[in-house]
C-alpha cells in the first residue's frame, strides 16, 4: 500500500434526499477525488470521526494487534 495522501480539503453536498445521498469531495495537492455516499455510510463516517476526535492517544502509539480498548462491563 503507498503512502497516504494528505487531504487539503474536504466537502460534502447533498446529491437527493429521497434516498439520502451525497457526495464527499476531498482535495489534495495532486488531486480532487468524488465519493457518493448513503446515509448508512455517512453515519459510520460519523462515528469513526466521533472516534477519532475524542481518542486519548493510547491507541495511536501502539502497533496494530497491540492496541487497547475498554471492555464494557458484564450484566
């Protein structure tokens, strides 16, 4: 897999809303790439920023397989 490339920009347009569809456009310095997306693709996207944006660090340092996560308690 090649490196990733750095995204300069990002933007999402509403395509329909009968289904939910869009379009998220990222820009890079080489590029400017289109995605269609649903609704059940946006919330995942969703969470996974969610994720990202409150992640403490801990699992950034640890290579994959290494990595810890909170264990919900048992009922």
């Amino acid at each position: 897999m090649t490196d990733p490339q750095k995204a300069t920009e990002v933007s999402v347009l509403t395509r329909s809303t009968e289904p939910l569809t869009g379009i998220v456009q990222v820009n890079t310095a080489d590029a400017e790439i289109e995605f269609e997306i649903t609704e059940d693709i946006a919330h995942k996207i969703c969470i996974d920023l969610e994720r990202f944006l409150t992640d403490d660090g801990s699992r950034a340092s640890k290579p994959p397989g290494k990595r810890r996560f909170r264990q919900r308690p048992r009922e």
